[in-house]
C-alpha cells in the first residue's frame, strides 16, 4: 500500500508515544529479527525499530531492506525506523481502517 503525504503524517503523530519494540543488534537484520517484525506488525500494524549503538548497520540499508518485505517505512528519526503494514488479521485491523479513510 504506497502512503500518501496526508497518511505518513498521522502514522507518525500516532506512532509518536510509541517505544521501540525491535532492537537490531551488532548482528544486523537477521531472519530472527525480520520474523519479529512480522509478528509485530501483524499484531499492531505500526510499530518503532531500534538500531542499537553497537550495530554496524546503516539505518537507509535497513529501511531499504524493510521496503523489500512490503512493509512501509513512515519516518527516519536518528537510529529509529517508524514502520506500518496492514494486519492479515482483520480483529488487528484498527489503525489501517482509519488511515485508509484519509
């Protein structure tokens, strides 16, 4: 689902209380972690990533890399990713129903 200007903005005033559910380690984005985030975004559909100090990975690497599972990235802040995707499960679908009426 590409996400209009009008949409990314509510995402990230929602997802502003929010804290970082995913942490990505020195050991990069590994399967464990993109299964995670899967289950995560399934279950909430928007959710913070954390890129650790420790973590030699580049935060665009990243985004790009969760760009190609067809999540979306919504906002960059320093070393944490905003990501959104629409739950399988229509009971988790609460948040994609008022962003689609954007």
């Amino acid at each position: 689902m590409e996400l209009t200007g009008k949409q990314k903005r509510y995402l990230r005033a929602e997802a502003h209380h929010l804290t970082p559910i995913v942490q990505i380690g020195k050991g990069g984005l590994t399967n464990e972690i993109k299964t995670s985030i899967r289950k995560a975004l399934d279950a909430r559909e928007l959710i913070k990533v954390a890129i650790l100090q420790n973590s030699d990975a580049d935060i665009n690497d990243v985004a790009e890399e969760i760009e190609e599972m067809s999540f979306d990235v919504v906002q960059k802040i320093g070393r944490i990713l905003v990501v959104f995707k629409v739950a399988e499960k229509r009971e988790n679908r609460k948040l994609s129903l008022k962003v689609k009426d954007l």
